[in-house]
C-alpha cells in the first residue's frame, strides 16, 4: 500500500489529487507542519529530513519526495488513465516543463512565501505584488487551452488546480483572469478533484 504524507490543503493535495484520479489507494498520514510531529506516528523528519509534504512511500518503501516527481509517478503507476505524456515522449518533457513552471515560478517564488509563516511582511508583499506574472502566462495558455497539456486534463492540472485556490486568495487581481476562474471552476467539478478538496478542507474546519 502506498502511503501519503501530506498537510490539509497543503501542495500535497495535488498528490492526494493525482492518487484520486489514477484510482490508485494510499494510506494518508496528517502532518503537523509546524511541529514536524505525524498524531501517534512520531516525528515526520524520521520519514523526510526535508520536513516538507508531500512525501510519498512506495510499496516498496522508497520514500518519494517534491511534488513533480511525486506526480510523474502516480501517472506511471496508472498509464491507462493517461495523467501523463508517457516517458520518452516529447510530450513527456512538455508535461515536466508544466510541472517545473508551477512549483518554481508559482508555488515557490509566490504562493510559499505568502502562506508560509516563516517569511516576514515585507517578502509576502513583495510575493503578493509580482504573484501577477505567472497567472498573466497561465492565463494566456488557458485562454487558448482547455487544460495544460492541451485537451486532456493531467496532473500538471492537479499541481495548477492547488496553486490557483492559493493564489484565488491572495491576489486580490485574480478576477482579471477570466480564463484561469472557468479553468478552476471547471476542473474543481471533476469528481477526484472535488472529493480530494472537499476532504481536507473538512479537516481544516475541525476543532
Ligand atoms: N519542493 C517541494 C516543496 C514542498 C513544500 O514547500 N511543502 C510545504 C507545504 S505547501 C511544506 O511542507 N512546508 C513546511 C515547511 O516549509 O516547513 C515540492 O515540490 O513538493
């Protein structure tokens, strides 16, 4: 069985995304992110020293971790469903250049440091501030695209679908973007994509 290490509406929902679509079970353990403490299981840097999510341990206990190689190999694990280009493809390279864009130009210079309490105002506003370059690029692939990859929905899609809940909340220009609002409006109605977000954001409004 696999196993997913990942936090309520963290990145890690992409991958708890790409497990729904590819039909494949995991087992989900819930990580504390500020404590690095998994509830009864110990602490998650025994799993991961990067201490981040996702994390994905495979059946044969390879600890899988960032999330474009996490989701290439969900993709693999189900090549029927055709979440990916298959290997070697020109497509393929196509996919990883997607996934690329969206976790160092999208998550990483905008997304983690608005959200990540570790960063001080003055970086979030300056996050906050340039957060409009790649939704502008996003906006204008979408415009002419269905999904990332073209017609058919991948898990690059389930990487964006994340970064744009994200982003929804933290740029108060996002209604600028007709395009990426009827892109998440449209992917957020596939059935993995909206239990998977229904899921955690549960957990969020727990006690
Ligand atoms: N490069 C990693 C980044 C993962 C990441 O930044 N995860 C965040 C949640 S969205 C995290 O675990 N943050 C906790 C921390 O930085 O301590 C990936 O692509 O998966």
């Amino acid at each position: 069985m696999l196993t997913l290490y990942f936090s309520p509406m963290a990145c890690s929902l992409a991958s708890r995304i790409g497990l729904a679509e590819a039909g494949v079970g995991a087992e989900y353990v819930n990580v504390d992110l500020a404590s690095k403490e998994m509830s009864s299981r110990g602490s998650f840097l025994d799993v991961s020293a990067k201490g981040k999510v996702p994390v994905l341990r495979l059946e044969d206990a390879t600890i899988l971790t960032e999330t474009p190689a996490i989701l290439s190999c969900i993709a693999d694990l189900a090549p029927g469903k055709k979440l990916a280009p298959p290997p070697g493809t020109g497509e393929r390279y196509a996919f990883q250049e997607w996934l690329s864009f969206l976790g160092t130009e999208l998550h990483k210079q905008h997304l983690y440091p608005i959200y990540s309490p570790k960063t001080d105002a003055r970086v979030k506003e300056f996050a906050r501030s340039h957060i409009d370059e790649p939704l502008r690029f996003l906006e204008d692939r979408l415009e002419a695209s269905r999904y990332l990859m073209g017609d058919a929905f991948s898990l690059a899609d389930a990487y964006l679908v994340w970064g744009l809940i994200l982003a929804k909340r933290a740029s108060p220009a996002f209604d600028q973007y007709p395009s990426l609002a009827s892109y998440l409006a449209r992917v957020c109605m596939r059935p993995a994509v909206a239990e998977s977000i229904a899921v955690e954001r549960t957990m969020l409004k727990r006690p």
